[in-house]
C-alpha cells in the first residue's frame, strides 16, 4: 500500500496531519448534530453519524493531502462484499470462546423467550444494519487516516498502541465501564489494527468489529460496551452469573471470558496466515 508520508517525516507534519483531521471530523460532527437537532439519539443515529462524519472528514483530507482515494485507507471498492462478510465469520467467531467461557466458568444461562422466527429475522437484519454501519464509522475514524500516518511515520508497533488507546479512551464514557472493560476494549484495538495492518483492508477489520458486536448484542442477547442493543427474540439471559468472568452489565467485555477470547484471537491472527493480505501496510 502506498505510504501517505515519506519515511523519515518529521513529527510535525505527523501532528498537524492527525490535528486537521480531528479538526474537520469534530466540525463535521457539530454541523451534522445541528442539523438533526435534539431528540433524535439512538444507536441508529448516533452510528450514522460517526460514519457519515468519519467518512467525509477522511475524504476531505486526503484530499488536500495529496488528491488520494480511500483506498489508500484501506476502502477500495474492489471486493469489499467479500472483504466485510470474511469479516463478519471471523467477528462471530472470536465471540465464541467468550461466551463458551461465560457459560462454562463464569454461570451465565439462557432460557426460551418470547417471539417467532420472523421477528428473530427482522431483529437480527436491523441490528446487523445498524452496527456495520456503526463499526464501519468507528474503524474509519480510528484506524482509518490515523493509523496510516502513525504507521508510516513510527511503524506499526506504535501506529497500534496509540490507536488502540484511543479506542479504549472512546469507549470511558460508556455506561458500567470499568478498569477491565477498557483493557479489554484496548486489546479490541490492537486485534483490529493488526488486521489493518497485516491485510491493509479496513473492510475486514470493520466486519469483524461488526460480527463481534453482532454476535454479543444479537446472537448471545448480552449488552455491547455497556449498551443494551437490542431485545433478541427467543432467547433470554435468565442469569448473568460473575460479572468478573461474564462482565455483568457492561456485557462480555468487560469480563475475564473477553479477556482470553481476545488474547487467542489475536495469536491467531499473529501465527496464522489464514488473513489473505491485500496490500498490506
């Protein structure tokens, strides 16, 4: 992939690149919300417009930072259907530990509920809707411009510490948030810009940030980073169990189960070459 910045920059062009971007993202945000006006938060919404905003901030300086196209962030049009649903698969799978280990370890256990199979189909093509337009948002905002001029600038050790951060950091505000909830969130991070960073496609990085919120928020019917994101159809939490292991009210991510799932999720991108690359960073 080629490099935003020559090798050997100097730290101020980096600071002011990452300077502008914030700048035109947060007054893109401000414009955006103004024009929604008040009332109208909800997942939908709020996960619109961090992409919409992500999305037009990049465009806009790229363009002044040398007239490049998204796919220099890793967004091609070429094979982002196969991209974001190899993402998907791979999303729902890191989950799976987790909730294995919730169940197993930590005592959490589900009931039958309420609902028909029709309404568990609608209620999972939503939530799948909203949150790849969610993930896509976050991934382009963090691990989108930044990451490239981190990484091109520091190399790729610092590019995913420093973006990992400030996805954790993202995340502090968030309802039930607590010390291993944001570790937990940090190794999100790091797992997701090392997929950017060995494929050079912030397609798959965004399906499988989607195919874990999905998995968490939908299939296993917990809270995501401490927001209730839907009512899943037939199937309830009838107990929690230990919030250290199943991450109680936060949801899994906030627990010791998140814990591992991600360490093994990221050996396994690590040792494996299972990641076809694209054009690597």
């Amino acid at each position: 992939m080629p490099r935003l910045l020559p090798a050997g920059s100097e730290v101020l062009p980096i600071l002011t690149r990452l300077a502008g971007f914030a700048g035109v993202f947060f007054a893109l945000l401000v414009v955006f919300a103004a024009l929604i006006g008040d009332g109208t938060a909800s997942l939908a919404v709020e996960g619109t417009a961090i992409f919409v905003v992500a999305l037009a901030a990049t465009v806009i300086v790229l363009r002044l930072d040398g007239r490049r196209g998204l796919e220099v962030i890793g967004l091609p049009w070429s094979g982002f259907a196969r991209q974001l649903g190899w993402g998907l698969v791979l999303g729902v799978a890191f989950v799976v530990p987790a909730v294995a280990i919730a169940m197993g370890v930590g005592g959490l256990r589900y009931g039958p509920d309420a609902g028909t199979w029709i309404e568990y189909g609608g209620t999972g093509l939503w939530a799948a809707l909203v949150l790849l337009v969610a993930a896509t948002g976050e991934e382009i905002l963090v691990r989108g411009y930044p990451l490239r001029v981190l990484a091109d600038r520091w190399g790729r050790g610092a590019a995913l510490v420093l973006t990992s951060l400030v996805f954790a950091a993202l995340h502090g505000a968030n309802p039930h948030v607590g010390a291993l909830a944001l570790t937990n969130i940090l190794l999100a991070g790091f797992l997701l810009g090392l997929i950017c960073l060995k494929t050079g496609s912030l397609w798959l990085a965004s399906g499988v940030h989607m195919g874990w919120n999905l998995a968490t928020g939908f299939l296993a019917d917990l809270p995501v980073s401490g927001l209730k994101i839907v009512d899943a159809p037939l199937i309830e939490v009838t107990r929690t169990g230990s919030p250290l292991v199943t991450g109680g009210e936060f949801g899994v991510e906030a627990g010791l189960a998140a814990t591992v799932a991600m360490i093994i999720a990221i050996l396994v991108v690590v040792r494996t070459g299972f990641l076809t690359p694209a054009q690597a960073i």
